[in-house]
C-alpha cells in the first residue's frame, strides 16, 4: 500500500476541519451550554447531537468487534461512498475500477465528483478476477470496490480473489458488506489490522429493519477514519438517528432472530419460485434477495405492478437480461407473490 498522505488529495490532507462547539471541551460533565447559540428551550431537540456519535460507536463497538476510533457513521452507506472519492480522489485526474454488475450508487458518485470508473465483467458465476481488477488499474487508481454479497447478483464473492486484491493493490479497496448479515462469511472488519487498505462498509438498513434512519457504517484502520471525520459535515447523524440506533442495538437478539426467519424463508420462496412456469432460473445468493431469469422480466414486473406487487427489473444490467430482483418479505408477502405469478400468463 502507498503512504496515506500519497493516497490522499494534497488540499484535504492539508484541511483544517470545522471545529464544531461540542469538539472543543473534554473531560468535564457540563451542564450549562451558552457555547452554540442554541435555544435554551424545547428539551432535548434543542441540542446539537455529539458530531462524532461517540456513545453509539461505543455500543456498536462491543458488537461488531472494532474500536470505536476505527469506526465511521453517515447518512447511509452512500456518505461514506461519496466521502471516500471526496478524499482520495482528484477530480478529472485519479480513477477507481469496479465490478461489473454491482451497486450502482459507486459510478453515482464517480459521476458526481468528476471521477473516471472502470467496469470489470463479473464472469457467469458472478465472479471476479483479482488479475483482472489489477489489469485495469494504472497510476492513478486510487480505489477499488467490491460488495459481497453483491447486489444485484446476491452471491459472495470469491474470499480468496478478494485477499489478493487487498495484498496485491497499493491503492484502497472498500468492501461493501452491506448484506453480511445473511450470509455465512466472516466480516472483513475483523481483519482491519492485516489489511492497511482496507475499508468495509455496513449498515443498518438491511438485518437492522432500520432503512428509515439512514444510518451507515464504515471501518477503517484509524487514519483513515480520521481523514473522513475531517471532511464529513459536522452533524452529518442527527440525535433522532442516534437514539433509534442505540435502542436497536439494545436488542440485537431480536435483529439475530430476523435473520434467522429471513434465511429459513429465503431457503423456501427460492424452492417455490423455482417451480413456476415464468421461471427459467434462480441463482445462488447469500443475501436477503435473490436473481432470478425468468421468460419476459418487463410483461412479468408489470403484471405484478398492476397486482400490486413491487419486485425490481433489473433486465437493463449487465448480465441480467430477463431478471427480476426479488427481496425476501414475510411468508405472508411472499405467498402472495407466489400466488400472483401461478395465475400470470404469457
């Protein structure tokens, strides 16, 4: 890996950060705040939350195994996407490579700050080459993404192609994780220490059931973390926010729980969706949605739009013709697609 400094743009590496009211007292249990010019009144709404969610990253710490200091909160996962171009990447001048199909919100935010994506073609199997990513990377690679459980594929990516990647490229490489939960491969965040480079992404949108608060994790060696607190707006997560994370995390049994039904439901709606006429294939996935081929994605995602029943087409990306993204909802919700597709003619 290239020194950090090398890595990063010289105007941010050189920033000096936003100095928020609450980043500038430590140590003492205050009690009076005339340093924000904050309404005294309307209790607790009318404070600034903690710019960097120290009590949350605290809790999330226990659970997910990294030291606060290593961890990065947004709006989203999309912030931390959007952030890490921010400070790598110098516009009109560095690049990233990507697989091809993924997330889309990667070449969003490489259109979006002026950043040149490279696309590598997953194979059949929806997989990926190390040689390949590495191929089509030059000097001015400054990052590489890779989500696994890829979406819209659902499939893990290959663990051993991924290790090469991240002891073969001097440049960043960010794993989305963002479906992790589903799956039975280890956290790339418990290998923060053996990987320099490497940033996971996670959130809470999926085994969470918390999409609404927009809450996104990032883990990262603490340097890295730190050059992402410096450019990242001040109060980028709200208290409302934080008070709903904590309370989720007092109950992890119950997230561990819906993962648990969600496998167990993902096991049996990919049985019987295999059995319908309209469908020509499911592929494997280890996520909490599945790909499937089926005989005419576009007449089939408006039949169930008029039934309405929402599923995504994805026919418009790369080597998924004639697919529909199909996400796992209760048996109730997924009776009643089953039960619409038996009825859909041609």
């Amino acid at each position: 890996m290239k020194a950090l400094k090398e890595l990063t743009r010289p105007n941010i590496w050189n920033l000096k950060p936003y100095s928020s009211a609450r980043d500038e007292y430590k140590g003492v249990k205050a009690s009076v705040f005339l340093d924000a010019n904050e309404n005294p009144y309307n209790n607790p709404y009318n404070r600034y939350p903690d710019p960097l969610q120290w009590t949350l990253k605290t809790e999330l710490s226990r659970i997910k195994k990294v030291a606060p200091e290593c961890i990065f909160l947004g709006n989203g996962s999309d912030e931390a996407i959007d952030l890490v171009y921010r400070a790598f990447c110098e516009p009109g001048v560095d690049n990233v490579v990507a697989i091809d199909p993924t997330y889309g919100m990667y070449e969003v935010c490489a259109d979006v700050n002026n950043v040149s994506y490279r696309k590598v073609r997953l194979d059949e199997q929806f997989q990926f080459s190390a040689d390949a990513l590495l191929a089509a990377a030059d000097e001015h690679t400054k990052l590489m993404f890779l989500c696994s459980p890829n979406n819209p594929t659902g499939n893990n990516l290959c663990r051993k192609e991924m290790i090469q990647l991240l002891t073969s490229f001097d440049g960043l490489v960010v794993v989305d994780e963002a479906y992790c939960d589903f799956s039975d491969e280890p956290s790339f965040a418990l290998q923060l220490a053996t990987y320099p480079n490497l940033i996971v992404l996670q959130t809470f949108s999926k085994a969470w059931g918390c999409a609404a608060i927009r809450l996104g994790m990032a883990f990262a060696s603490e340097e890295i973390i730190a050059i992402l607190n410096k450019i990242k707006y001040p109060y980028n997560v709200n208290m409302l926010t934080q008070q709903q994370a904590m309370d989720a995390l007092q109950r992890y049994y119950e997230v561990e729980r819906w993962v648990s039904v969600l496998r167990e439901e993902r096991t049996r709606l990919i049985e019987e969706f295999r059995k319908l006429p309209c469908c020509l294939t499911v592929y494997p996935t280890d996520a909490n949605f599945f790909l499937a081929k089926v005989t005419d994605a576009r007449k089939i995602y408006q039949y169930l739009v008029q039934e309405g029943i929402i599923v995504r087409n994805r026919s418009h990306i790369t080597l998924c013709n004639d697919c529909l993204r199909v996400t796992i909802g209760t048996r109730v919700e997924d009776n009643t697609l089953l039960e619409a597709l038996k009825k859909y003619k041609p």
